[in-house]
C-alpha cells in the first residue's frame, strides 16, 4: 500500500464500511481537534468511543470513556489515533490483541508510523496515515465545499437534499 497518496475509493470503501468508530486520544476540551473530529463522527451517524486514560470512567459528549481499547465492550471497527506518532506501535499491538480486529487503523493528521502499519496490514487491517476521517468524509461528500474549499472531488449532480441535519454521504467517484 502506497502510504503517500490513497485512492478516493479506498478511504471512501473504509468510510462507508465502518460503523464504530474508538479515538485513542479523544479531549474533552472543546477547541482541541479530537473533540470536534468526535463530535463530527457522532453527528455523522458513527458509534463513537473515546479512549483516554486521564478520563476513563467519564464521559465526553455523553459517551463513555475508556482508559484503553481492550475496555470498549463491543467490536470496533476503526480505531482513529489522536497520538504521537511514537505511541502508534503499542496501540497497534493493542488493536490486535481485540476479537474480532478492527477494520481500520487511522492515523491522523502528522501521524505516521510505517512498521506499525506493515504490522497492521499483515494481519489483514486497512491503515490510513496522516489523514483526518473528519476533513475525507467531508471532501468525499461535497460538504467541505460548502465552505469554498477545492474538494478535488467534481461531479455536476445535484446534491439530494434530505430533512434535518444535511449530510450526502460518501458517494464512490
């Protein structure tokens, strides 16, 4: 897997697919980039867990926190990792002691950790590196140029406007 340039189908198949969602490294603290990538993800439909020692026991946007991925009670899908790259290794490894394995082991933004993903991939587990699932869901779907931002994603249909909160989805292009 080319770490330096994904597909949009690739990152949009994982969007798609992944239904729960545990962010290693989740902030209660509302200017702090894990706390509105958690909140996104929520509004957008995701089962979010976040994961963070220092507040296990609490909650932050009303969801349970966990002090490690081992304590979240159901299967995750995706594990998106809010940490310094140096700690990506042992969460890695700690992603592959769950049953079943996660789908998906994001990094995000300035994230990147090469053996750690080579590790993840032998074991069957999509990686993503230095990438945002906040910023490609939006790109993805057309929302992120609702703000005048070049999605270089272009498409001359009309976006399907639905009741209540808008979101079109990830559509595959």
């Amino acid at each position: 897997m080319n770490h330096d340039a994904y597909d949009n189908a690739y990152i949009a198949d994982i969007l798609n697919a992944v239904k729960s969602v545990a962010i290693v490294g989740a902030s209660a603290n509302d200017v702090r980039p894990s706390f509105f990538v958690t909140k996104y993800l929520i509004d957008k439909g995701y089962t979010v867990f976040p994961v963070n020692p220092g507040k296990a026991g609490g909650t932050i946007l009303g969801r349970p926190v966990f002090a490690r991925l081992t304590d979240i009670p159901e299967p995750i899908d995706m594990v998106d990792i809010f940490r310094a790259s140096d700690a990506v290794p042992g969460l890695v490894e700690e992603a592959l002691a769950l049953n079943p394995l996660p789908k998906v082991i994001w990094m995000q933004l300035t994230v990147r950790h090469d053996e750690a993903a080579a590790r993840a991939e032998a074991a069957g587990i999509k990686v993503v590196m230095d990438r945002c699932p906040k910023i490609e869901y939006a790109r993805l779907s057309g929302e992120i140029g609702w703000n005048g931002v070049n999605s270089r994603v272009i498409s001359a249909k009309k976006p399907l406007m639905r009741d209540g909160y808008q979101s079109f989805g990830i559509v595959k292009r």
